[in-house]
C-alpha cells in the first residue's frame, strides 16, 4: 500500500500511456491528455510526472529507433507496468464505491 | 543569406534556446528531451507562424527547468582523489623519464626563487623598520623646512631644543616630547678597562615612548640626576663581565671628554630592526649644560619626536607648532616646521622642493621587488617555452585521454597539477637553498635575514608564491596542451598551430631582453660607483687615518704633532673638523654686499681647521693664502671656497673684501679651490674654512704611500707616550667616505648577481630549447648528411633560429636600458660620462657569446653524429 498512491495528474498520464499502447511517448501523451481532458500542459511538466512514476515503478522506459524528423534523436517509449495496473484499477474501484453510496438525487438535472 | 533563406525546408528552432536547453539539461535526459522538443517545434511550424513557434519552443524549454532535469553542477566525485593520485604518478614518471629536461625547468625555477626569498626576506626586513614601537602610531618626528630661493623648501632633520619644549608646555596634545641626539662613539672608562661604544643624550621620555624595555634600575633618573647614565645589556657584559646583573647598578663610568657618571638603569639592547642604535645614555640635561647655545631658538643642533595623545591630528599639531616656531623668528623667510610619522622617516626619507615626501630607501624597496618579479618572471617564461616545445611528446598521451573521455578542462587540471607539483619542488629546493644563503646575504647587507616559519605571514607569502608561480608557469601549457584533437594526434599526424611557434620565439625574446636589461642595469651601475670612488673630488682622502677629538688630544697637539711630523712614514699631521668630506655644520650668518632677501636662509658649510689644513688635504688654493698660526683661534679672517665665492657675487678680487661673519667683519684672505663636500647627489655647497683648532673635532694623520702600518705604529707610540691616558682608536678616511655610499654599492652588488642569475636562467632554457630542437631534427641531420651536408651548415641550420632570436632581443633592450638608466643618473649631480656605445657592445656582446656556448656542444654533437645511428631509428 506504501507508495502505491498517485495523483490526480499521475493518474490522467498513467491512463493515458495505457490507451495509446505502442505509441507513448511524451509528445504524444502530451497530445493525448489534451485532447481528452482540454489541458495544455507542458513537455516539461509531462516528463517531471512520467519521472516520477518511473521513480515509484509504475511505468517502465525503452529507447526506440532514431527518426529523421526528430533530428536524428531516438524517442523514449513508456509503458505501465503490473505495479502500475494494479494502482490503476485501485483507483478505479475506490471510485466507483464512492460513486455507488451516493443516491442519484443529487446530481439530477446537471449537465455538463 | 542565412541557412533558413537557403534551404527554407530546415525550420529549426531558436540557437540560443537549444544551446542554454543543451547547457542545462542532465546528460541522459538530453538526447530524448532534444527530440520531443523538436518534434513538437515541427508541429508548432506546421500550425502557426514561424515567430509564435519559436516563442512556444523557449516556453518549453523554460519549464524544463525543474529539479529533476537539471545537471549535476557539482561535481564531488570520489574520484578526484584517484585523479588526484593518478596526475602525481604519472608527474613523477615524466620527471624520471626525462631526467635532462626536468632538471633544467627545476633548477631554473629553485635558482630564481632562492633569489626572490631571499629578496623578499630583505624587502621585509626594510619595511619593519622601526615598526616595533607600540606606540608608533602616536609618535612623530619634527622636520623643519627652510625657504630657499625661488620658492624651494629644503627639508631637514635638525630642530631647536626649545621648539620641543614649547610643544609640550603650550599644546595639550602633546604628552612628551623625545630628545634625539646623534650617536657618535666615546671612549667608556671603568676603573682601568676602556671600553669603545656609540650612544648618545636623551631624557626619560624615550624610553617612554620608543619600545625600548629597561632591564635594571630606574630610566626616570635620566631626567633627575644630572649625572644617571642608563647602558644597554651588552655594554653591561662588556664592562662588568659575567656578574653585571648584580654589579653594574650604581657603579661610576668616566666618559672620556665628558666627565663621570653613575649607572641608574640598564636597558636591554636594542632590536636591530631600530634605526635609533645607542649602548649608552646621559642625561640630556647634562648635554645642554654643556652646550648652552643649544637653548636659543635660532640654533637647531640635535632631532626630536613628540608623543602625542590618542586622536590627535598631526597635521594640525604641526601648524600651530608652526606657528609657535614663527612666532620667536625674525624677519622674512621664516623656517617653518611640520611633522612626520617617525616609522616613515626611515623608508620616506627624501622630500622635493615643496616638502613633500618624494622617496628614499622605499625606492631601493620597490627597485629589488620588481626585480625579484622580473626573475620570477623569467623562469616561469622557461617553464612555458620547454612544456610547449616538448608538447608533441605529451600529444599521444593528451590524444589516449581525451578517447577515453577526459574533458579540456579536466586535461589542463592535469597540466596545471604537474606545474603546481614542480613548482612546490622548486619552493622546498628553494628554501633550502635561502637556508644556506641567508648568512652570506645577511653580511652583505648588514641585517639578519631568516625565515621565519613561526610567521603566519611567512606562509602567507609562500602559498601565494607557489600559486602565482604554478598559474604563470601552468596556464599557457596546460590550455595548449589540452586543446590537441585526439584523431590527428593518434594517426601521428601531429603538426603544431604556428600561432604557438611564434608565441614561443616571442618568449624568448622577451626572457632575453629582460635579461640583457638587467645586464645593462649592472655594468651602469657598475660604471657609475666606480666613478664616485675614484672620482677626483678635489681633496685628497687617500692614506689618510683619522682620530675623533679628545680634550687631552687637543692639549697636546702641540706635542703631538711635533712627534708625528718626525716619523719617516708620516707626511702631515692637521686637526679639522667636522668633516670634510661630509660637512655638516653649517650657518646662514654670513651677511655681504649684494646679498638679497631671498638668499636668506643660504647655508654656508662651515669647517674648523688648523693652518696646514690645504697641504694635508691637498687643496690647492684659487687665490690668496690660508690662515697663518696664531694664538687662539681667528676671529678677523675668513677663507672661503669657490663656491661662496660666486654666490656672493664680489666685484673683483675676493681676496681683501670684508663680509660679515656671525655679525662681526672679517676680510676675506683666501679662496680654495671647490671640492666635493656632500655626497655625489648633490652639487657642491659654498664652504667657509675657520682657523680654530681647539674647536676642529679630529686629528688626521696623512702616511706615506704604502707605509700605513708604519704610521699607525708611530702613531700609537706617540700617543702611549704623550697621552696614555686615551685609548687610540682611529678611521680610514677613505674607508668612510665609502661608507657614505653603501646602498648604491648594495645595489651594484644585487644588481650584478640579478644579472647574472637572469643569463643563467635564460641560458638554461635556451639550452632545454636547442637539446629538444637537435632531438627533434636528428632524422633531418642526418638524411641532409649523407645528402653531403658540412657540419658548418648543419650548425648553422640549428642556431641560426635562435641567434636571430636574441638579436632582436638585444636591439628591443637597447633604448628601453636606456631610458631606465638615464632615469637613474639623473638623481646623481654629477654623473659619470657613460661611453653607452661600449656598454651596450659588452652587453650584447657577452649576451650572443653565451647564447653560442650554449647552443654550440649541442648543435656540434648533433651535426657530427653518424647519420646511420639516426636513421637507423626506422
């Protein structure tokens, strides 16, 4: 339980390597976090995060091949790890509880 | 056109985010970092304009700048200490290996560095002087100045017995004043052991201010009892022997000429570094009852300090004392007076024409400073040269290194560790080397220089040392050295930039036009005293003894000399004094004709003589005669010299006129000749030569050429047997007179062991210079010689390079020496006439001399070895 805890940002990038599979790396997990949540956030702010998950073992790096576009420079995949998963799907169920033990009443008629 | 207009395909981000981003950012974070943000630049391109992209881009790269991304700066390592261990190996294997070399760069750098220890051992020893007093910043000396004509103050040390007094009687701010006499030597008398010793008058005062410790007994009886005498430790020892601790106090000394004393105090001696040196004191209220006329105010016959109190101005002190001194003066012109800190006197002695301080002995300071920089300067331009041209030997191992990732920077803290490592040798070999010289060094300049290694300065100064010399030397090899490219030096093809050839020859340059200044400097200097000594300075000071006055000498001169003149070996005998050759006593009431206002305060020198005063001395006389013998001194005559003379501006023949003398008339009966009456700084001073032999302080004796031995054994006969009373104790007149002029012969003398040291030095790195060159050329050697190259051609080839060198070097000295020297010259009235053709030939001449010893067994060797040996080598 110890460390296992993310936050709520870590969690959205956590997510977001996850859904885009073979492809994520910074730029396109920047990319994709914008287009999911509208958040422009920074390449710098992204891979503080992406370092930190690395840090607690919930994604694991490799380096890809380099890439003309990139100037010659290789990209570096992330991936979740088990560890990661599982944080994931904690989360995922310690909401859905919360969700559950809330009547419905009160968020009648609101839309977003 | 720029890149972007050329191939307008290449859109690449701004240069400077890229280079600040590459700058900060951690090593492995950069390759990944640098694609990501490029990747989203293209995008940005792609999107919007190329101005709102590469702002995007420094946005990005701004927040990059976060803990986790950013290089370590601070580069700790553990490793440095390997590093460390590995430089100081691989230092050492490269000095075993190249033994020659290493030698030369170690034995130049320890040579000129004993050299600059042990100046600078001198330099402080200077500038202690008189440093010690714990309360030298509260005492002053009073100066008075004299107003000459056209505006010109002349600075003496001289002051009225009465100034003094009025400065602590009517300003609050002075607490004391000091009496400070001139040290002669006296003859000291107890019960029947003579003792010969210098010292002088003083009151209690002194040693209440000067931090002078009394031993024994009570100082404050210099002022109380008319007859206290206070003597110094070693005086004690000397007279008392071994028991003076319990037997000195309160026993009675006869001072000859003087009368008798009893020891109230003994003080211990005094440190070496005091100007003021005395073994003994009398009262000062003693002094002035013998010489009454030291009470008036227009008399100025001894020196005085004032301790002031704690925050007083001198500067103000000084002008109201002024003002007092003015006030008891009469007429116009008055003298003024002012103050100055007593430890400057010694350093800050000479004043200019307004009385400000112009100089002095902190001249010679600065002189021998600069000199031990040029020395330093010198080798470590050795240094540089011989790690420079052996650097294609070091090129492969720069090229290993940098393969194997060491950094520029990290190479030349290699190079600068290897300087620094030598150059603390070349200190320890240096110290050792100021050990065993500090004893002949101290003789030579009279002081007592040591290391002190107790002083916290004394380290100061050596790691100071050590570090300026390790950058001068270190820096240039080591930024060469470290920017070798490692693939041309490892294919071999290893050719050096010509901006460094050149640098190297301009070092030499430079090395050797330092040297043949220094060279120069001395053989001017050299030139210079020479000419003082020898110089005919219109009196005669040669074979000539003289004997300080003594009341009973004066008795009996009669006698005396009557004995002496009968000796085979003797040719003269006279009485005079002060001193001729240095004329001291002086006055300005002479009053004449056409005297004007602002002649004043003109001093005439004054000099009191017996009647066979020309013939002893042998100066001729210009006109009349000189004074005939007569009972008692001469009141109604006056001879004057050349000199006085012109000043006085007489119409027609001097000899016959009346000028007044001390407000009374007297008629002008001779004039002598000029000659040399001060020192060679200054121009001869009008003189007027007295008859009054009771009054002329010494007896001299003239001996014949070669006999002197004989003379001073008449002379001691004559003396046990007319006076036995007094202890015989005589001079060289010309030994004196050299005295006058110890510090130019000091300097003479580092001068020309600068000189030497810088040719040596010099020549040792021309000689690291040319065994590298013949290494490097012995293929060529020997390829031209079995092409049918002669030996002569061959030499020729590898000096040829090195004399053009110290050619230049020599025509670059030539006007640089001689505006140096002229400069020097001019502080001399009377200079020699240099021949500087001939001095410059000397230099230049004994410079390309060495040059060619030096190069010439090497390039000799090289040209005549067997060309097989050398080519063999393939």
């Amino acid at each position: 339980m110890k460390g296992s805890n993310i936050g709520e940002f870590e969690e959205l990038v956590l997510l977001c390597i996850a859904s885009l599979g073979e492809e994520a790396y910074s730029v396109s997990i920047c990319d994709e976090l914008l287009r999911v949540t509208g958040r422009k956030s920074k390449l710098g702010v992204v891979h503080s995060v992406l370092n930190r998950l690395n840090e607690k073992g919930m994604v694991k790096s490799h380096l890809g091949e380099p890439t003309q576009e990139r100037g010659g420079r290789r990209k570096r995949f992330f991936e979740v790890t088990h560890a990661g998963k599982v944080a994931l799907l904690k989360v995922k169920e310690q909401r859905e509880r919360l969700w559950q033990s809330i009547p419905p009443l009160i968020f009648e008629g609101i839309k977003i | 056109m720029r890149r972007k207009d050329r191939y307008p395909e290449t859109k690449s981000p701004p240069k400077t985010a890229e280079k600040f981003l590459a700058w900060f950012i951690r090593a492995d974070l950069k390759e990944e970092v640098q694609g990501d943000l490029l990747e989203k630049y293209l995008d940005h391109r792609k999107k919007y304009s190329s101005r709102k992209a590469n702002l995007l881009y420094w946005y990005q790269v701004l927040h990059y700048l976060r803990p986790f991304a950013i290089r370590n700066f601070y580069l700790p390592s553990p490793n440095l200490y390997y590093m460390f261990r590995n430089y100081l190996k691989i230092t050492f294997r490269n000095l075993n290996r190249q033994r020659l070399h290493s030698l030369i760069n170690i034995l130049g750098l320890s040579i000129s560095l004993t050299a600059v220890f042990l100046l600078l051992l001198w330099v402080n020893d200077e500038w202690q002087m008189d440093k010690f007093h714990a309360n030298a910043d509260r005492i002053y000396r009073l100066k008075r100045t004299i107003p000459l004509e056209g505006h010109t103050l002349d600075v003496y040390r001289g002051i009225s017995y009465p100034l003094l007094e009025a400065a602590q009687d009517e300003l609050p701010e002075v607490e004391k004043y000091i009496t400070i006499g001139h040290t002669f030597e006296e003859n000291l008398q107890i019960d029947n052991q003579v003792i010969r010793a210098g010292g002088t008058f003083a009151n209690a005062s002194y040693f209440h201010a000067f931090s002078f410790p009394v031993v024994q007994g009570d100082i404050t009886q210099l002022d109380n009892k008319i007859d206290a005498m206070a003597i110094s430790t070693t005086l004690a020892y000397q007279l008392f022997g071994e028991a003076w601790q319990t037997s000195a106090l309160g026993k009675t000394v006869h001072i000859h000429d003087n009368g008798d004393y009893t020891i109230e105090a003994i003080f211990a001696d005094f440190p070496s570094r005091s100007s003021l040196q005395n073994d003994f004191f009398f009262p000062f209220q003693a002094h002035l009852r013998d010489n009454e006329w030291m009470k008036e105010w227009t008399n100025n016959g001894m020196q005085g300090a004032l301790l002031l109190s704690e925050n007083a101005d001198p500067v103000q002190v000084g002008k109201e004392l002024e003002k007092i001194f003015q006030n008891h003066q009469s007429g116009d012109n008055k003298e003024g007076c002012f103050l100055q800190k007593f430890e400057d006197d010694y350093l800050y002695g000479n004043f200019n024409a307004k009385a400000e301080v112009d100089g002095g002995r902190i001249e010679y300071v600065q002189m021998f400073l600069a000199a031990a920089l040029l020395l330093l300067i010198i080798s470590c331009i050795n240094f540089v040269n011989l790690a420079t041209a052996r650097a294609s030997k070091r090129a492969k191992e720069v090229g290993v290194r940098k393969t194997i990732g060491a950094s520029r920077k990290t190479l030349a803290g290699q190079f600068i560790t290897e300087a620094f490592l030598i150059t603390f040798l070349s200190v320890g070999l240096a110290m050792i080397g100021t050990w065993l010289l500090s004893p002949a060094v101290s003789l030579i300049t009279e002081k007592s220089l040591f290391i002190d290694l107790s002083s916290l300065y004394t380290w100061i100064t050596l790691v100071g040392i050590i570090f300026m010399t390790g950058i001068m030397a270190g820096a240039y090899p080591a930024f060469v050295l470290s920017s070798f490219q490692p693939i041309q030096v490892l294919k071999g093809r290893f050719i050096e930039k010509t901006r460094d050839i050149s640098f190297r020859r301009g070092l030499v340059i430079l090395q050797f036009t330092l040297s043949l200044l220094l060279i120069v400097g001395a053989l001017t200097i050299k030139a210079q005293i020479n000419f003082i000594q020898e110089a005919h300075l219109g009196i005669n000071k040669d074979n000539l003894l003289v004997i300080n006055q003594d009341a009973e000498v004066v008795e009996k001169y009669e006698v005396i000399r009557r004995q002496l003149e009968g000796h085979p070996s003797i040719t003269g005998v006279t009485l005079a004094g002060p001193s001729p050759l240095e004329m001291p006593a002086s006055t300005s009431g002479v009053s004449w004709p056409k005297k004007r206002p602002d002649q004043e305060n003109i001093e005439f020198c004054i000099l009191w003589t017996a009647d066979n005063f020309p013939g002893v001395f042998q100066v001729p006389l210009h006109a009349g005669s000189y004074y005939r013998q007569t009972e008692g001194p001469d009141t109604t005559h006056i001879v004057f010299n050349q000199r006085a003379v012109e000043i006085m501006e007489l119409d027609g023949d001097p000899v016959g006129q009346t000028i007044e003398w001390w407000g009374k008339p007297r008629q002008i009966i001779g004039v002598l000749k000029d000659f040399h009456n001060r020192s060679f700084y200054e121009k001869i001073e009008p003189a007027a030569f007295l008859l009054d032999p009771d009054n002329a302080g010494s007896l001299f004796v003239k001996a014949d050429e070669g006999q002197i031995s004989e003379a001073i054994a008449g002379l001691k006969k004559t003396f046990t047997e007319v006076i036995p009373g007094v202890p015989l104790h005589y001079d060289f007149v010309d030994e004196q007179y050299r005295q006058l002029y110890k510090s130019e012969m000091l300097t003479g003398k580092l001068t020309n062991y600068f000189a030497i040291i810088s040719i040596v030095i010099s020549c040792l790195g021309l000689f690291g210079l040319i065994n590298f060159v013949a290494e490097q050329k012995t293929r060529e050697i020997g390829i031209r010689k079995v092409l049918g190259a002669s030996t002569g051609s061959l030499v020729t080839l590898l000096s040829r390079d090195f004399i053009r060198l110290v050619s230049i070097a020599f025509i670059m000295a030539i006007p640089l020496s001689y505006l140096f020297l002229d400069k020097w010259l001019e502080r001399f009235a009377y200079q020699v006439n240099l021949n500087w053709w001939l001095i410059f030939a000397i230099a230049g001449f004994s410079a390309i001399a060495l040059t060619l010893i030096t190069i010439s067994f090497k390039s000799i060797q090289t040209a005549t070895h067997s060309p097989v040996d050398s080519l063999r080598m393939e």
